[in-house]
C-alpha cells in the first residue's frame, strides 16, 4: 500500500543510527523481560513462549529454540512485509537470542517475586516491542501476522496478539504450574496492552 502525498510529507524517516539504537535497546529490554520469566519459570505467548517451553521440557538453551522457531515465519514475513522488514527482524531475533544467553550471566536475582516477574516482565518485553514495531522490525513468529493483520485490515497488532499469546499460555498447562500458568496469562495481558494502547495504525508517524 502506498501512501498519499499529503501523507508522506508528514512522514518523518528515522536515520539508520535511530534504528540501530531502537534495535540494540529493544532487544535488550525483551531479553530482560526473558530474564524475569526464565528465572521465575513462568512463559509468554508467540514464539517466545514456545522457546521457553522447550527450554522447560527438553533443556535446550532458549537463544538456539527462539533462533529455530523462528525460522518458518521468514518466508511469511518476505511475501507480506518486504525484505527490509525482514532483514530487521532477522537481526532483532538475533540480538534477543543472544542477549537471552548473555543477560542472566550480567544480571542475577537473590530473590524475585513471581507476580512482580510476570507484570513487569511483561512489561519490559512489551515495551521492547514496542520499539522494534515503530522501527519496523519485530520478533518474528506472531509478531509477524499480527503486524500484517494490523497493516492489510487496521486490526490492533497488541490485540491479535494478545489472543494468540493467551492461547499458547494456557496450552502451557501440562508442562507449567498451574500457579505459574495463571501469572503467565497475566505477564500476557501486560505486555498486550503496552502494545494496544501505544501501537495504533496511523497513531505513530515515523518511520523508516
């Protein structure tokens, strides 16, 4: 879809180092958030959650899951969203998987409450999220449809993926607790509404 003209001169392009920056702190505040989750052995939904279901079930390390998992959804993401947006979350995937590794060795809890985990964490990786959609990059998996849903149709990305995440969350029951499942819908709807209510079609007018 192209825009109008009074519309694109509206637009303000962000520079390649705006990019970069969102890039680096966005993944950095998923993996924290990832952090949180993956010490309190609570999940989340998209391709993170699945992550971190294998991580729980058969002891692979989360950054080598999250990296696979996500491998599929790139065709999906080069049809409906271009190359551009692909290359960037291609990196993003890969910052996340890295840092994922990396920040539970910078970062250690001597005690952490689950339902503190699960809000704020939630929080930390909706609002890293956050950065990478306005930059036009994202975590692949559902990020990818729910960006293309909110693009071709206007529906809410933080919406549809609210669904799908308290899908994959409750299915989690026969792995998780379910204690810990409970507080994992709740890190759901957390991270979902810093999306819903800050990531609206025709909301934010820069882009890349």
């Amino acid at each position: 879809m192209t825009d109008s003209p009074n519309r694109s001169s509206l637009l303000m392009r962000h520079p390649l180092w705006e990019d970069a920056l969102a890039m680096l702190c966005g993944t950095a505040m998923v993996a924290l958030g990832i952090a949180f989750y993956g010490h309190a052995g609570l999940l989340t939904g998209g391709t993170v959650g699945l992550a971190l279901l294998v991580k729980y079930s058969l002891g692979w390390p989360f950054g080598l899951a999250f990296f696979l998992l996500n491998l599929p959804f790139y065709a999906l993401a080069i049809w409906r969203m271009g190359w551009a947006f692909t290359l960037r979350t291609v990196c993003a995937v890969g910052l996340v998987s890295l840092f994922a590794e990396l920040t539970p060795r910078w970062v250690r809890f001597a005690e952490l409450n689950l339902f503190y985990a699960a809000t704020f964490g939630g929080f930390a990786m909706g609002l890293g999220l956050l950065m990478l959609f306005r930059h036009r990059a994202s975590l692949g998996g559902v990020n990818i449809l729910a960006l293309y849903l909110q693009d071709r149709f206007g529906l809410r990305a933080g919406m549809v993926q609210m669904v799908a995440d308290a899908s994959i969350v409750t299915a989690a029951i026969f792995i998780v607790a379910t204690d810990k499942v409970a507080l994992s819908v709740l890190g759901a709807v957390a991270l979902n509404l810093v999306l819903a209510i800050n990531h609206r079609a025709g909301r934010y007018m820069g882009t890349s």
